[in-house]
C-alpha cells in the first residue's frame, strides 16, 4: 500500500465510524464563527461556545465589535487566555472586515489580524465548504503516529496531506482524525487496543515506546 492508498483507507475507516456530524465550535454565521475559532487558540472549544454567548450578544457584527472598547471586550474574553492580544486582534478583525464578507480565499484571511492557517482553514472548510487541512495538536499527533507524515511543521503538514488526498475529502478527514485524536488517540496512553487503525498505524503502544506528540 503506498501513501495515498493509505491515508484513503485511514479515511475510509474512520469516515464510517465517525458521527456524520462533527461539530467542536457551535456553528454562526461567517463572521462569527470567525471571531470564536480566533479565540479558540489554547482553550477549550466548550469554554469558547460559552463566551461567544455573552461577545455577540453585545457585539453581534464586525460593525458593533469594530466600535467596541477594548477594555470591555478583554472582560468578556478573559477565560480565554491571552485575551489582550485575541481582544486586539477581533476588534481589528472586526475593521477589516465592516461591510465585508468574510473572505473565502486562504491567502486573504491570513492576512487578517488574529488569523493563521489553522484558522483560515477552519473558515475554509466549516463556512464554505472547501477543501481545508485543519492541523491542530490533535491532528498533527495522529497523522505522525500512523505514519502518514514524519513532519512537526503545520504548514508542512497541510502541503503534504493537500498532495495525498483529494480536495473533496480533505476537510472530512481533519474532522474525523481530530475527533480520533480526542477519543481513542490520546496524547498520553493512546488507546491502541481498541483503535481500528492499529493494524496499519505505525506506532506501536509499546511500554517502551517514547511519546509521539
Ligand atoms: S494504533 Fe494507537 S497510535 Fe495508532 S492511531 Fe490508533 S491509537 Fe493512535
């Protein structure tokens, strides 16, 4: 089996026994779901959904949070972490984006305050539906570990998985290996006993084996 057979079959596996429905971020519009998945980096997606409630309730469009003072949207966004920087960076966001659709082309949303490729690709799949490589801690662990990349560079990864699987399937199969990630792939303890893809995952759970993260 050579690479893209085998990241097919990977995707083959867990598209079957995955729910057909993965949602982490609550889904909003556009622009809203952009302003939660910047505030997504180094928490939780639960503590985002909760925080969102109280951010659009006050500052429902790019408009209102445009014009919103600082001071109050670092409140309402302090269980976030590093909420000076993503408080900065959606109010600017926000700017760039008044009367403006949420672009659909990754090199025009990394250009907007807050967004790397992660993000842009997290708009590029769940908003319009493109093909997007979603590379987050989850991701980047499980497709080292079944050997479909030997890479640490998120950039590098997107190229290589974008080169192994057709477009169509791309943003399907970075749902269903972070949510493998999440319930059966573990960072620590993998649970490899019961994971459909140990057969052709190349990392054994060998007491001896170092952590793969
Ligand atoms: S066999 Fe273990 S390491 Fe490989 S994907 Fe499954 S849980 Fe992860």
């Amino acid at each position: 089996m050579n690479e893209k057979e085998k990241i097919f079959v990977i995707y083959q596996i867990l598209n079957q026994s995955s729910p057909i429905d993965i949602v982490f971020l609550e889904r909003r519009e556009s622009f809203q779901f952009l302003i939660s998945v910047i505030l997504s980096a180094q928490t939780t997606d639960k503590m985002v959904n909760i925080v969102v409630k109280d951010l659009f309730l006050k500052y429902p469009n790019a408009r209102e949070l445009a014009n919103a003072p600082y001071d109050e949207v670092c409140n309402i966004v302090k269980r976030t972490g590093f909420y000076r920087n993503k408080a900065r960076n959606i109010i600017n966001c926000a700017k760039e984006l008044v009367d403006k659709e949420v672009p659909a082309d990754i090199d025009e949303l990394i250009k907007l305050p807050g967004v790397g490729r992660k993000t842009a690709n997290c708009i590029l799949g769940d908003v319009y539906n493109k093909g997007a490589v979603i590379v987050d801690t989850h991701f980047k662990r499980v497709v080292n570990r079944l050997g479909i990349v030997d890479e640490k560079d998120p950039t590098k990864i997107e190229m290589l998985i974008r080169s192994k699987l057709e477009d169509k399937y791309l943003y399907r199969f970075s749902m269903i290996i972070n949510l493998h990630g999440r319930r059966v792939c573990f960072a620590r303890n993998p649970n490899c006993k019961n994971c459909k893809l140990r057969a052709i995952c190349n990392w054994k759970d060998d007491d001896n084996q170092e952590e793969n993260k």
